[in-house]
C-alpha cells in the first residue's frame, strides 16, 4: 500500500481539502484520503495495522484536542465579523458622509454581498495554503490581516478604497481561515465531525453577539435615532448625525485590536496533531466500539452512501440534475437570509425603531444563528434532508408574511431572531445532504460549490433591496422571499436524497446480472 504523508493537513479529511482544480489527479486523490473518512469504518476494514493508541495516549489527545477546539471557537469570534456589518454599516454611513454627501445607505448595502461572494470563494484555498506554510503561520497571518484591515480602514474616510481594503483583506483571510479549526477538531475526535464543526461554527454567531455590543456602546452610547433626513427617489431616508459618525474610527480601531488579541490566542492553542496517525486512532476509535457493543450498546448507523457507490469523479457529479437542483434550493432558501442579515438595521430604522433594540436583535440573531447549527446538523442525521429544510423552510415563510406588517421593536427582534436560526440551520444541512448524495469522497467539494452559491445569493437579496424596493415596498420584497422559499420547498421535495450509485452504468449492470445468476442457482439448488 501506497505510504502516506502524515504531515499532510488534508490528508484524512476528505470533507474540506478538494478544490476545484487538478482534474483526473484530484480525483484519485479524493479517492486515496477517503480510505481513511470513515469514523468507524464499518463498510471497509482496516487495512493498516492494527495497532492502537494506549488509554493514556487517548487521554493526552482529547485534552490537546479540546485546547484546539476552544481556540478555533476563539478563531470563530474573529471571523463572526462577517456579521457584525449589518450592524454597523449604518455608522459607518454618518462617517463617509461627513466627507461625501453622495454615500446612501442603498449604496453602503453593496458592501456585505461583495464580502460574501469573496469569503466564500475562496473557502476551499486555506487548508492547501496551511499545507505549504503551516497552519499556524496560515492562522497566525490570516488573523493579523483581520485587524490590520480594521486599523486601516480607520483612517480611510473615501468609500472605494474603505469597500476595497475592507472585502478584500476580511473576505479573503475569514474564507482561508474558516475551516482549519474545523480540520484540526477533526483530526483529533474523527467520530464526533459534527459536534466539532458545530461548537466551532458556533463562535461564528457569538462573535456578532458580542462585537455587535462594543460597536453601539462605542459609537452610539446615548442610543441617538437617526435625525439627518435626506431625500432619496423620493423617500425621506434618515442618517445618523456627527456625532455617531466621529466615534467610527475609535470603533474600528478598538475592533481591530479585539480581534488581534484573538487572533493572537487562537494561533497559540490551536495546533494540528501531525503525531495522530489516522489509521491507528480509527482502530483505536473501532476497538472502543466493538467494546461498547459488547457491553450492550447498539451499533453504529451503516453509512447512506456505501463507499463503493460513492462519486469520485466531480464531472460526474456537476453534471447530474441533482447538482442543479441543489444549487436552486440555496438560491431559493438563502435570498431571504442573507438580505435580513444585510439589511435589518436598515429596515428597522425605517420602522422608528431605537437603535439599542437594533442592536440587541443582531446580537441575538447571531447567537442563533451558531448556536443553532449543530441542532439542525443532527436532526438531519436523525430524520432526512427533507424534513428538516421543509421545517426551516416553514420558518422563513412565517417570517416573510408577518414581517411587513410587524412594527413592534420586541417582536421585530423575535422575527429576526428566527429568520437567523433557519440562516443557520440552512448552512448546517447542505455539507451533510451532500454527503448523503456524492459520499465523502467529494461531498466536501460539491459543498464548497453550495457555499458560493450562498454568497450569490447574497447579491440577490441586495438586488432586491437596492432595486425592488424603490417599486415595491419592503412588503411587496417580502412576499417575493416568501414565494422564493415556497418553490425551495417544491425543489426540497422532488431532490432525491438517497440510493445513489455513481459507479459506470456498465459496473452496475454487471452486478445485476451476477445477482440474478446468483438468485437462479439458489433456487435451481433449492428445487
């Protein structure tokens, strides 16, 4: 058997390492490192030896691990500043305007979809990048390039280099950063995948939460309403004065030294166990099993998606409707999401509502958004795709037809919070029903594909926002989210979810033929 490189990053985790180049090469690739994805193996043996970690070992890597895994929460908090701009970009707007007349706030919205679609991009990039330099050094710069953005911003008061400096070096460093914590959690617990990426992601949400507070009590410490009144396509939109907009860069500069500070924490205890040989810790992992079932403890579930029908080639896979229909259903589920996530200040402050509330309802939508994720992955696992995006989906449509005609502060908040917990659940389901549907040996990769459509659909929401709006209210946008989300739900409903085989048709007909054969000698044995 082939030797294999320990010191690989990638090299076991199938789920996040592919990208989209290296044609037939990547594909063998993805084909080698699956032999190793599996948790417990229960469709394929242990080839390797079968040697295995001592209790003691076992111990002193769960301690190690759990380190990891709080500092890739840390990381997280960092990163979560991909949504603390919805919360912000309206003090920014009093500050660019205390400069140029000419900054809206429609044209401030152009700012969260274009870090979207950069963020997500380039997802897939950062495990290959740690593999070269190092996943610290890859942390380390990563996270320092965060702050550094937020000094520099601070002193830029013109909005084309402010949307340039800001997408470019926080899009580009939170996409290459986002999954090595994950992969690391990974590596040390490969039978508890989901509640790594849960915990992680989770600091995603508590990152907003947080950093949502600071921003407000820094920039807008009286809880001022908006009193600049300008007209704009014939509406009077309002603008924080001076005196929100001159706290801006104190603001700024205090985020960017949060955020090296946990940066520079996360770089010390997150750390990728190049000791753990993959092959002993998951016969280690099928030893405790065995022990467990011994014992009485029911085994575990027999994979959806058998390895030898899994999809190897991503051609194949992009090319079958299934990967379209997918692509429809974020489209179709995440608009709404991610225009709330953009938008809500804005639009709560079009309904006179005071900006301490505001405040607390980002704060609160982005705790369930991460909070949430993990509940969501696991109800997956414990019932279907299905089921759980139509029951998200159910959520959205409650809160896109009470939405235009809520004008309570109390109640907008709650309205907020849910559509940020379907947001989450919504991101928590697509890596697990691409699982489900190509295997894991390119699952991870049809993933990544999902996730940049999440950030085109972030676009259209600003779309909807910048253009729509202006003809058809904030109500009429509303009912198109509404009817958005009820035809994901007929897209939910007619994707096939299980009983793929993505073996040459040649290769499956022949094991048809052999299985009739095979029933015809039993019963020729038989009569």
């Amino acid at each position: 058997m082939e030797e294999r490189n320990p010191q690989s990053i990638g090299y076991s985790n199938g789920i996040a390492l592919a990208t989209v180049h290296g044609g037939n090469e990547q594909n063998k690739l993805l084909h080698k490192i699956s032999e190793s994805s599996s948790p417990m193996k229960t469709d394929f043996q242990i080839t390797q030896s079968k040697e295995i970690y001592t209790d003691e070992e076992m111990k002193n890597f769960t301690k190690r691990g759990i380190i990891s895994l709080v500092g890739g929460v840390i990381l997280h908090l960092e990163l979560g500043t991909f949504y603390v701009w919805g919360s912000i970009s309206p003090y920014v707007a009093a500050w660019m305007r205390e400069k140029d007349k000419e900054v809206t706030l429609n044209f401030m919205a152009i700012i969260f979809p274009i870090l979207g679609v950069i963020t997500m991009s380039v997802l897939s990039f950062g495990i290959k990048i740690a593999e070269k330099i190092g996943l610290k050094v890859t942390i380390g710069i990563g996270s320092f390039t965060i702050a550094l953005a937020f000094l520099i911003i601070s002193f830029i008061q013109e909005i084309g280099g402010f949307i340039a400096v800001y997408c470019i070096m926080v899009g580009i460093s939170g996409g290459l950063l986002y999954m090595l914590p994950i992969i690391c959690g990974w590596r040390y617990f490969p039978n508890r995948r989901g509640l790594v990426s849960g915990m992680t992601i989770g600091g995603y949400g508590f990152g907003s939460f947080i950093f949502n507070f600071v921003c407000k009590a820094i920039a807008n410490p009286n809880n001022l309403k908006p009193t600049v009144v300008e007209v704009e396509d014939g509406k009077d939109v309002k603008y924080f004065d001076n005196e929100v907009g001159d706290k801006v860069p104190l603001m700024l500069q205090v985020l960017a030294a949060s955020y090296l500070g946990l940066g520079i924490i996360a770089t010390i205890m997150i750390r990728y166990p190049s000791e753990i040989d993959p092959d002993k810790m998951l016969a280690t992992l099928e030893t405790e099993e065995l022990k467990k079932r011994k014992e009485g403890a029911d085994a575990p579930p027999p994979p959806v998606l058998p390895a030898h029908k899994e999809c190897v080639e991503i051609g194949r896979g992009m090319r079958h409707p299934t990967f379209i229909i997918l692509q429809l259903i974020v489209l179709m589920s995440c608009t709404f999401g991610m225009l709330i996530s953009n938008c809500y200040k804005y639009y709560g402050l079009e309904l006179g509502i005071d900006d301490a509330t505001l405040t607390a309802t980002g704060s609160v939508a982005g705790v369930m958004n991460g909070s949430s994720r993990f509940f969501w992955a696991t109800l997956t696992d414990k019932t279907s795709y299905k089921f759980t995006f139509t029951l998200i989906s159910i959520l959205n449509l409650v809160t896109t037809s009470i939405l235009p005609y809520n004008k309570d502060g109390i109640g907008y908040l709650l309205l907020i919070a849910v559509v940020y917990l379907a947001e989450g659940g919504l991101l928590a389901t697509y890596p697990v029903i691409c699982a489900k549907i190509y295997g894991k040996k390119i699952g991870g990769l049809m993933y990544g594909f999902m996730f940049f459509f999440v950030g085109v659909s972030n676009m259209i929401g600003y779309l909807l926002y910048a253009f729509a709006r202006k003809k058809i209210k904030w109500e009429g946008v509303f009912w198109i989210c509404f009817a958005l989300n009820v035809i994901g739900i007929i897209l939910g409903l007619i994707l096939k979810e299980t009983g793929y085989d993505w073996r040459d048709q040649a290769v499956i007909d022949a094991e048809k033929e052999r299985e009739l054969e095979n029933k015809g000698q039993l019963a020729a044995n038989q009569n």
